[in-house]
C-alpha cells in the first residue's frame, strides 16, 4: 500500500480544481464520490465497482490529502477532514474519523453530508509547535443544511512519537447564536480487518481504547475538556443521519465498554458538553490519538502526548491559559519518594486531584474538595510505590488536565 507525502501543497490544490472538473462527469463524479463522499466500508454489493474505482481512487487519493510519517505512525487527512492513522507495519487503523458539530435534531455537521473543502488540507512545511503539521478547514457548503460552521483543522506530530494531536477550532459562520455540540464519529479498521473490535473506557486515565486480541490498540483521548457521551454501535450502511447523531452525542454518560458481534464492527459517537457559540465566535477542541502493541504502550503514548498538549496551548492561547486552570509539571520529577505538585484555580470550586499509574489504576487521591481560586501546592510521598511512570489529573468544574510523573527509586 502506498502513500502520498506532499510537503509544498501544491498536490491538493491540483486535485481540488481538477476535481471540480471531473463533476461534470456524471459517471465520474459518482465513482470520485462513491469512496469520498459515500459509505466508507465496501461491501459485497460493490465489487462490481470497486475495481474499476480502484485506480482512480490510487490517483485521487494521492492529491486529495496530506500526510505525515512520524516514524511511529502515519497520519493521512483528506480535502474533507477524514483522519486515518496507520501502524508501523503499514496497516491502516481505521476507516473514519471526523468532527461532528451539532445544534439541534435537524442540525449536526458532518463528514458524510455536509462537509466541503473551504481552505485546502495541506502540509505545513515549517511547523511552530511540533515537527510536523497538516492544516485544513471544511464548512457545510456541501449540504447547504445548518448548523453553519467553519472547521479549522491541525494535526500535530513529533519525530517518532507514536501519537498525534489534532485540533478543531469551531467557527459559528452563521447569524444567529447556536449551542455547539462537539464529537468524533470514529470507525475502526484494525490491522485492516473489520468487526469483532472492542470498544471500551479507561476512566482513570479517560482513554477510549479500540483493540481486538492481540492486534494493534488505538487510544482516543479528548484533552480540552471532559468527556460527556461516549456511544457505540454496530456499523450499518447509511447510519449518518441528524437526528440519530444527536441522539448519539446526547447519550449522557460513558459506555463502559462495547463489544462488537459481527464482522461490520463498531462505529463511536463522542462528545463534549455544549458550547455557547455567537455568530464568529470560535471554541477549540483537541484530542489525543496515540498507537500502540498492547495496552500500556498505547497508554504511555496517549500520556507523552498530553504534555505536548501543554505545549501547545500555552503557545496556542497564551493569553487565556492564565486565567484557566492550570496543572505544572512535578517537582522534582524523576524522584525517589517525594515530589510537589503545585496548580491553579480560575474560581473557587471543588478540586479533585488523583495518581494513576501506567494502566490507569488510582493509586492515591491528593486533594478532594473545595478549594479557593488561586495557587495550590501539595506534597506527595510515593514511599509506597514502585518505580515507574505514572500520571496525575487535576479535574476542576468541566476542566481537566494531566501531568506525568517518573519515579526512579
């Protein structure tokens, strides 16, 4: 299986106009749309089409996307915002993953009906915060039908990191004020095999982690809030309908687990709690996607990735972060048996302050209760633990954040 690197972003904005060419083709525009803009599995019934698609979906998805090869994974993201992720061994770890952003039972954007092109994705080729960077941004021209949004995206990846950060910034394009409802809808495709997938939520370490036996694990994490709903269920043809999705992402609570029965496999809805959003206004979201053999790996990726999170918004939004809640690195760290752990509140409120190790078992809760606005210290003695990397989180109203810790006895 071959991949298109295009560092300069000239590919896509090729295919982008060749592509508006190419609509009026009718034949054409439906072979170029049935993989784009149509169901993402190929079953059966389509076999007569597949192979004479085949080429022209080598050659169409060679211009229609960026990519980036962090030496740990791949990450490839379409003119559309779909984001696949593949493994070392060159296997693609899902079919889908993209933003949802809903409004109302009648109004929720995403991939499959509403997104368009409205700045090309491309590669960025000298990065601000990470060693690599793709850009783009999708709207709801597509379909015409509300919510009216704008969706900037950015994917960030560091050299050999087995995890990626991706960033939604979520423009109300329209002229009235809407209550934003934030998502991923996420379709599986371990080692490139459907079905039989499992599906399940660390909440210690709030990790959603999709695995089958032995195989490669994914790890999803949201890191710019907490998470509200998390809904899966088995993958049928033409599942993408507003009012399901917003039943979906209006779940209310955390499926513990989910494991799929059949070979469709699993499809996930999760989302975030709604966002007040007047016309040009704009909120961030960002998730965490990470890689791994087993569990723990993927797990230690999901954490190397959230201090790259810090990094990034303290550049990203520098002048709000202060005035946010704030987690900062342990000090000393490594360390033996004791380290400080010092944060900040943006409001009085009720603090919760926890230890997990690797795997996401709670080893020790710091601080349960409520607390004034401002800096805290605490001190934690880990005289009872054993050597090794384990994470604390800070969980502050519907504000989350989490540090890392090493202990080297």
């Amino acid at each position: 299986m071959g991949y298109f690197q295009n560092p300069s972003g000239i590919g896509q904005d090729f295919f982008f106009y060749k592509y508006r060419i190419i609509r009026l083709n009718f034949i054409l525009n439906v072979l170029s749309l049935f993989y784009q803009k149509s169901n993402p599995k190929l079953y059966p019934m389509k076999k007569l089409l597949l192979f004479i698609a085949a080429m022209m979906l080598f050659l169409a998805e060679g211009f229609s996307q960026a990519s980036f090869n962090t030496g740990a994974l791949e990450v490839r993201i379409n003119q559309y915002g779909k984001i696949i992720i593949t493994a070392p061994n060159g296997l693609d770890q899902m079919w889908r993953t993209s933003i949802l952003v809903g409004s109302s039972p009648t109004a929720v954007f995403d991939y499959q009906n509403d997104a368009e092109e409205y700045e090309p994705t491309v590669l960025v080729p000298d990065p601000a915060i990470s060693d690599f960077e793709i850009y783009g941004a999708y709207d709801n021209s597509y379909s015409g039908d509300p919510p009216d949004v704008i969706v900037r995206l950015s994917a960030y990846g560091w050299t050999n990191g087995g995890y990626i950060i991706v960033k939604f910034n979520i423009e109300n394009s329209g002229t009235l004020t809407i209550n934003a409802l934030a998502g991923l809808d996420i379709i599986p495709f371990i080692d490139e095999e459907d079905g039989y997938d499992s599906v399940s939520y660390n909440s210690a370490a709030r990790v959603i982690r999709i695995h089958r036996g032995n195989q490669t694990n994914t790890g999803i994490k949201l890191l710019s809030a907490s998470l509200s709903s998390l809904y899966s269920f088995e993958y049928y043809e033409d599942y993408y309908v507003d009012s399901d999705y917003w039943t979906w992402m209006n779940y209310g609570s955390i499926q513990p687990q989910y494991p799929s029965n059949s070979s469709a496999g699993s499809v996930s809805i999760t989302s975030q709690n709604a966002v007040s959003l007047a016309p040009g206004a704009s909120f961030n979201v960002f998730y965490a996607f990470a890689l791994g053999t087993n569990e723990q790996t993927m797990l230690s990726n999901i954490a190397a990735a959230e201090q790259k999170y810090y990094i990034i918004t303290s550049v990203d939004d520098k002048e709000t972060f202060a005035n946010e809640l704030n987690l900062d690195q342990n000090h000393p760290n490594p360390f033996n048996n004791a380290t400080t752990i010092t944060y900040q509140l943006p409001d009085n409120g009720f603090a919760n302050l926890q230890v997990f190790d690797l795997i996401g078992n709670r080893v020790a809760t710091l601080v349960d209760s409520k607390q004034t606005r401002g800096s805290h210290t605490i001190d934690f003695s880990a005289a009872d633990l054993s050597s090794g990397i384990y994470y604390y989180t800070l969980r502050f109203n519907d504000q989350v954040r989490s540090g890392k810790m090493i202990i080297n006895k």
